[in-house]
C-alpha cells in the first residue's frame, strides 16, 4: 500500500512540473540564438501515460477476499500506470448499494455481480456492452463455458463476462449405499427414482431431500429430464414451462415426495439438506463445491462423494449455472483500464490463483488442469451441459410462478401439468 502511496505522488510531482513547464516562456521567444539542448527527458515524459485507478465492488468471502487482492498485484505488475482499488461489500448490502450507486452517478468502474442481475441492471441502462467494444473479447468469451456466458448476454449483446462460476451434481452417502448393497450412484433418473424409494426408511432415512421448492432446488434434474422455462429468444413460456419433458420432471419429483422418499423438509422445517446428509438422514442431495468446505469445518469425519445429475431420457445430463459476472458500468471515464482489468480476470493465471480456494473457474480449456483440486473435476465436467436460469430483468418473478407452481403439486392442490399451465401464463404476463 505505502509504495501504491509512493507511485500516486512522484506522478503528482511529475505531472506539476509538466504544467510549470507549459507556463514558461517558449524557449524561442527567451533568445532565438541560444542551441537547441538535446535531452532524452522530453521523449521520456511523452510515453508516461497518466496514473490510472479503476475501482472494483465484490462480496467475496474472507479466503477470496485474501486471493483476490493477489490477483490486484499481479494485474498492478502487468499493468503500470494502472491501479486498483477494490471494495467488500456484504450481499444484502451490495444490490442496494449499486441501485444507490446508479441513482446517484457513483457506480464503481466495475464489479463481480450476481449471474441473475446481469440482464436486470442491463436493461436499466447502466452496463457498457463488451461485444464489439472490448479489444479481443471474442476469443475471451470463446474459452469460457456456454452456460456462464450466457448469463452476460441481454437483447443481443454481452454486458459482461463470467468470472466464477458452479453448478450442482449429485452428492451420495456411500455408507448408506453400502449398507443397502448398492455399489455406486445412480446413472440414470430413472435408477434414481428407484434407489431414492429403496433407501427410504421410514422416517429415519429418506432416500433424497431437497432444499426448497425455489427454482434453482429442482433445476437440475429440470434441466437433465430436458425441461426449459422459455423459448431460446425468451418470448414465451407456453410450450416449455408446461411442455412434456418440463411436466414429466415435475411429475416424477411429485410422485417421489407423494410416495415419502423425498423428505418433507423441502416445505419448511425439518433438518437442512447439508446435515441431513452428513448424519445420514438423507442418502441423496444435490449441492455445489462450496460443500468441500462446509463438511470439512462441521462433518470432518464425514466422506463427501460427488456425482454428475443422473442422466434423462435422451442420454444426457445437465444442471443449473451459478456464479458471478465481472461487468463495467455504463459512463466510467476509465474503460480502457476497465476492460484490461475484466479480462485479466479471465486470464489462466487469474483463474487459478482464485481456484486455491474453492473458486471454480470459467474457462473450459481449464478441465483437467493439475493445479486444480481433484473434486472440481466432477463440476467442470457437469458445466460442460450445465444451464444457465433465464437471463432476464424479471427473473425473480419467473422463479416465484415455478416455485409456487411446485408447491401447488406437492400439496396436491393441482396437477404438475395444471400447476406448469398456470406458471406459463404469469411467465407470458411478465415477458409482454
């Protein structure tokens, strides 16, 4: 910090005796006779660019936090004359804060933002668009996951790009599998729905669990039973919400909790996804990376076993995307440096400086990676087919028509295709 200090000052100093200069009198004018003085600190002073200090908002944890300032000294050594300065926020501070931001022409020149704010803040206007604009963007965006970028992209064009990311796979617990005689996870959802009723005990063991009825809960095997919210231009749900494959994920969930081996914590109550499955109560959830840790600090003794969602009916396994984008607010009078910053933090070295902490990264060309942790293999490759939630400014109201049309199942007030036809025409009404 003293020497970021040190820098900021002699630039001071220098750029004074640049103006003292100026005011002078021209050496001409002062005596048309006196030589010419050759002197190399003219052409010095004209390749000096002005200091730059891009600002950057985050909300990363205590351990990010650490690593990310790692990353500023690196982008800082490869970039002189530019400086950043970085901000902490807590997450139900940080959304406000950028709102009041807006309001108030003080955003920062960029920010690591939630994946499902990205359309939201770029339909207000207050995102620099990057296609097009930021030098060698294309190839970036090229090397990243489709799922993650696809979260930056708003009414056709990219407001930003992906600078983490997750999804969730399956986590089994093999001493209860053990114990029933089943040698691995389920392969397929339809073994799944099978081994979930098998290792259903009762009250005592329930054989999945899920952690809520909001969308990002059940999207997983939405996604793998081949289930979509809207078409690919986002103008109507009807015919995706409530097509076959999106009522036959539901279905089976519905059937599932109806024949009580999924546990009836997922409407309230009960104990949370992560210590049920650690205590053996629930055989089967589904979760992220950030589990590693979890069970670590709580559950040391405890085996975390990962795998990929159990494929649907067409082969194919899927997910749901999570993550952060690294955007630029509209109006920043530092864009250049801006840009250089954002896609410094999509470089390899970047990337995984941040992955020593549990931090999965967006590149693709990543998969297999040595320096990576060995249990990110299983989420890189679970990305690979990972979806991300529909990228609109109304999202959140999408999520709540979903999340009560599940909940409308599961209390048997309507069918799973009756509770999706309902959902279809509240998503139609927020698209208009």
């Amino acid at each position: 910090m003293k020497s970021r200090k040190l820098f900021v000052f002699m630039g001071a100093i220098l750029a004074l005796s640049i103006i003292m200069s100026a005011c002078a009198p021209k050496v001409e004018e002062q005596a048309a006779d006196v030589p010419t003085v050759v002197d190399e600190s003219p052409a010095e002073v004209e390749t000096i660019t002005e200091p730059v200090m891009i600002t950057y908002w985050h909300t990363m944890s205590d351990p990010e936090t650490e690593q990310i300032e790692k990353v500023i000294t690196a982008f800082e050594a490869a970039n002189p004359g530019i400086t950043v300065e970085s901000t902490r926020f807590a997450w139900d501070d940080f959304k406000p804060a950028l709102i009041t931001g807006i309001a108030g022409d003080a955003t920062p020149d960029t920010a690591r933002m939630d994946i499902a704010w990205v359309s939201e803040f770029a339909d207000q206007g207050a995102l620099m668009q990057l296609d097009g604009v930021m030098p060698g963007f294309d190839d970036i965006a090229d090397g990243t996951f489709s799922g993650p970028l696809s979260t930056n992209f708003w009414q056709g064009h990219y407001y930003g790009l992906p600078q983490n990311t997750n999804t969730q796979v399956l986590l089994w617990n093999k001493e209860i599998f053990d114990a029933a005689g089943i040698t691995d996870a389920p392969a397929t959802l339809d073994e799944f729905a099978t081994v979930a009723c098998e290792l259903t005990k009762g009250e005592t063991q329930y054989g999945y669990a899920l952690g809520g009825t909001y969308f990002w809960a059940p999207a997983p095997i939405f996604y793998a039973m081949g289930g979509e919210v809207v078409d690919a231009d986002i103008t109507t749900a009807s015919g995706y919400v409530n097509s076959e494959d999106s009522v036959a994920a539901f279905t089976m969930l519905t059937e599932l909790f109806n024949q009580d081996c999924i546990s009836p914590n997922l409407l309230g109550g009960g104990i949370g996804t992560a210590d049920g499955h650690a205590t053996g109560l629930y055989a089967m959830i589904v979760d992220g990376p950030w589990m590693v840790d979890i069970y670590k600090g709580n559950y040391p003794d405890f085996e975390v076993n990962f795998a990929p969602i159990p494929t649907g009916t067409d082969g194919s396994t899927s997910s749901v995307v999570g993550g952060e984008d690294v955007v630029i607010f509209e109006g920043t009078e530092n864009a250049d440096a801006a840009m250089k910053w954002a896609a410094f933090l999509l470089s390899e070295e970047s990337q995984l400086t941040m992955a020593e902490v549990g931090v999965i990264p967006t590149l693709s060309s990543l998969i297999g990676n040595e320096a990576l942790p060995d249990y990110f293999g299983v989420f890189l490759t679970q990305l690979e087919t990972a979806q991300a939630r529909v990228p609109h400014p109304a999202w959140s109201d999408m999520d709540n028509a979903i999340n009560n049309a599940f909940q409308r199942m599961l209390n048997g007030d309507q069918t799973p295709q009756a509770a999706l036809d309902q959902a279809a025409i509240e998503i139609n009404a927020l698209l208009q």
